[in-house]
C-alpha cells in the first residue's frame, strides 16, 4: 500500500511525534509498504529534508520562508493538498496532541475524503477535552477524580476551595504532562493556575489521587496487559515520560486478577463511550484502597519502540511491526 505518515505539526509535542512518525514509517516500510513522510507544519525546504526528494510537492506553491509565520496556517492546507494528491490508500497519523489529536487533522481528512489512522474527529475532540471526556466517564459510572473546571483566568473560585488538598491543576487539553501542577497548600494555587492557563483557555483543578499509575492500552477489541509506571519523580511528568532511565515500567502490573479485569473492563468501555477507534491508551491513577481512577484516554499515544502501547503490545506477543500494521488494517475497515 501507499502510505502517507503525518508527523511533526506545531503542537507542543512535536517532537516526540517525529520520532514516533520515524519509527512508524520504518516499521511500514519494512512491512512492504510505500511510505511518505508529511509534516502538516512544514515549508517545502523542510517537507524535502524529511523525505530527501521534492518529486513529491513540485507544482505547490508555498508561501516565501520569509513571509513565515505570517501564512503558516496556509502550510497545513497545502500539506493536506499535497497528501490528497500522492493519493494514499491510507494516512498514518503519527501526530500528537494540538491539531494533530483534537479532530482538526481527523476533520481535514474527512473533508478530503482520505482514511487514516485511529480515531474519528468527534472522538478525537472529546477525548482531548478532559473535562467533557470526564462528564461521558461520569455519566457511565467509571471513576474519575472530582474536580472542577475554569471556563476563564477570571472565572469563579468557589468551586476549587470545596475540593480537598492536596490538588492537581492542568490545562484541559494538553498532554505530557505540560502545564500541569501538584498543589499541596492554597497559597500554591493561583500561580499554578496562571500557568496551565497559558496553555488552554480552560483549566481542570482535580483531587490528588495519592497511589500507583496505570495505563491500559486498547487494539481493536482487544485489551491489552496493564502496565504500571513507576516513575522517579511522584507524577508522570515530561522528563519521566521522555527521558531514558526516570521510570521503570511493570508489565503485566502487580495486581490480583479480579482488580486487573476490572480496570481492564473500565479502560474498553471509556474506550467505547467516547467513540475512539483502532487504538488508544487509557491512563489510570489507583489510590492507596485499590480504587482505579480515569484521567483521560489517549486517541494518538506515543508510539515509539520505548513507549507504553508497544510495550503493553509485546507482553501480549504483539511486536511492533504488527502492531502498526493491525491499526493501518482498521483504518481500512
Ligand atoms: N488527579 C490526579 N491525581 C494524581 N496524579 C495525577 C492526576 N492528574 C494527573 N496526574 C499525574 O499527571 C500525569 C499527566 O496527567 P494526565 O491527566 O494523564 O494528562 P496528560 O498525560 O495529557 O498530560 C498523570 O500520568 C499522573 O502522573
Ligand atoms: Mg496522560
């Protein structure tokens, strides 16, 4: 098949996405298949360096480098152009977070009428917007920390002081962690708040869940091994995430069978509640009375050789290669 693999874009992890869209194409292509490299954010001198060829893009007109970053918005339609003209029997999405996971990309592609990769637009937005994710969560009965949510710098503080500390602030729709506070004394509270508001235009202020980090992860139907994070510093945060050595990993997690099902089960129907397709990774907290908690479900999870689905693949006998390539068969379905 031909195969476009989008990667890179301007979100706040592009970088983690090059990487992930690096190692995707080299499975893909050591599956048999045709791949092309397109970063959304890219200009034509930065699309030829990813693929080492223009062959690709002639004929498109970019805007000057140096009228940058006045037409940037015009790079992710051109780009989009460009994939609908290889003409793809499906688009990898290997972006993370921003346009790339929030339905914007997932929007542009059903306009362009182009199958890809993982889930739909409408899922890609609630699962990006943790406070609505949480309202569906709420309303199914599975789990997730109490909180509340700052619609606005300015908003109300009512709600916040009848949470209990210690609290977590963050913004709604980031990932890896950025922007993202624990707080144990009030006085800690506004700053935090002045800095996850940097980063979205709604803030989550949640308990503290005190205990163990889980995640599962979701393939097809399938549930896959819960997998423990033991991270060095006490929150899964950027350098823990990213840096080779900050966490030790447990798969299949310490946990007695019935508490494993359970949480596997919780993890496939928030899966199933928001809509998400072909793959997605749900994160848990587990506090000190073996209660599992939801933060959120991940519809584009990292997806290095190192990162949480593909080791939550291998302990279920799935290795990289055909991890890959059974999302690009449900892309297809
Ligand atoms: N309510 C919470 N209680 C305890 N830890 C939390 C809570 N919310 C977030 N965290 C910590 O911060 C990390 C990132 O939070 P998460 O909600 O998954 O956002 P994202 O991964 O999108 O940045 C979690 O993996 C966890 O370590
Ligand atoms: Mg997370």
């Amino acid at each position: 098949m031909k195969i476009v693999v989008l990667m890179g874009g301007d979100s706040t992890e592009r970088e983690v996405s090059l990487v992930t869209g690096d190692q995707i194409s080299k499975a893909l292509s050591e599956n048999g298949h045709e791949v092309i490299k397109i970063d959304p954010a890219a200009s034509r001198d930065e699309q030829t360096a990813l693929n080492k060829t223009d062959r690709h893009w002639i004929g498109i007109d970019y805007p000057d480098f140096e009228l940058l970053p006045a037409h940037q918005g015009a790079l992710y339609l051109k780009n989009l152009l460009i994939t609908k003209r290889l003409k793809p029997d499906v688009v990898f999405n290997a972006l993370h977070g921003g346009k790339g996971e929030n339905g914007i990309i997932q929007g542009m592609l059903d306009a362009a009428e182009i199958p890809y990769t993982g889930s739909g637009r409408l899922a890609s937005t609630l699962a990006m917007e943790k406070d609505i994710s949480k309202q569906y969560f709420r309303q199914a009965n599975i789990p997730t920390p109490k909180g509340t949510v700052l619609n606005r710098p300015g908003a109300s503080r009512k709600n916040i002081k009848q949470l209990q500390l210690p609290l977590v602030i963050k913004p709604n729709d980031q990932g890896s962690t950025i922007g993202l506070h624990i707080i144990e004394e009030t006085r800690q509270i506004e700053p935090a708040l002045s800095d996850a508001f940097r980063y979205s235009g709604k803030v989550i202020v949640e308990e503290y869940i005190a205990g163990r980090e889980l995640t599962v992860s979701i393939l097809k139907s399938r549930v896959l091994p819960v997998l423990e994070i033991i991270p060095e510093h006490n929150l899964y945060d950027y350098e823990c995430k990213y840096s080779d050595g900050m966490s030790a990993y447990q798969v299949p997690a310490k946990l007695d069978d019935a508490l494993a099902k359970s949480i596997q089960s919780l993890a496939l129907r928030a899966h199933r509640i928001l809509g998400c397709a072909g793959y997605s990774r749900v994160d848990f907290r587990l506090n000190t009375e073996n209660q599992p908690y939801i933060l959120e479900v991940n519809t584009l999870p990292g997806m290095t050789g190192t990162s949480l689905v593909p080791k939550a693949a291998k302990a279920a006998g799935i290795n990289f290669n055909a991890l890959v390539e059974t999302i690009v068969e449900e892309a297809l379905k």
